[in-house]
C-alpha cells in the first residue's frame, strides 16, 4: 500500500497582522533612510550633529565601495 510523504521543515508559518506588518514596514523604512543619511549624505562639515568628521571617517570606505563621491 502507497503513502504519499509530505515533508515538513518544523517551522510554523507566521501569520502577521496588518498593525504588526506596518511597525516592521515603518522601523524597516527608518533604518534605512538613516543608514542612507550617514553613508551617503553626512560630509562631515555640513552634519546635522555638528562640526564632526567621526561619522564620516567611519563609514569612509562604505562611500567610496557604493560610489558616493566624498574629495
């Protein structure tokens, strides 16, 4: 006699709600425009935190790899 198998990874599917699918959407968006702002945007001289060149010289090679001018 023949079963079929059906293999199972273990693993609940998660079921979100719309809220909860806005937060993570929201949160999501945030972190991205201000990963966005200090890679690309922040020159150091013309910060929003002040006359601070420490965020540009730590995310300096990231500008050059994604080819944001920065000299």
């Amino acid at each position: 006699m023949a079963t079929s198998y059906v293999p199972r990874s273990g693993l609940e599917s998660i079921r979100l709600s719309i809220p909860t699918t806005a937060l993570w959407l929201g949160g999501t968006t945030v972190l991205a425009l201000l990963a966005l702002y200090f890679i690309g945007i922040d020159q150091g001289a013309v910060s929003i935190f002040g006359d601070d060149m420490h965020v540009h010289e730590f995310v300096h090679d990231a500008r050059h790899f994604l080819g944001y001018p920065c000299h």
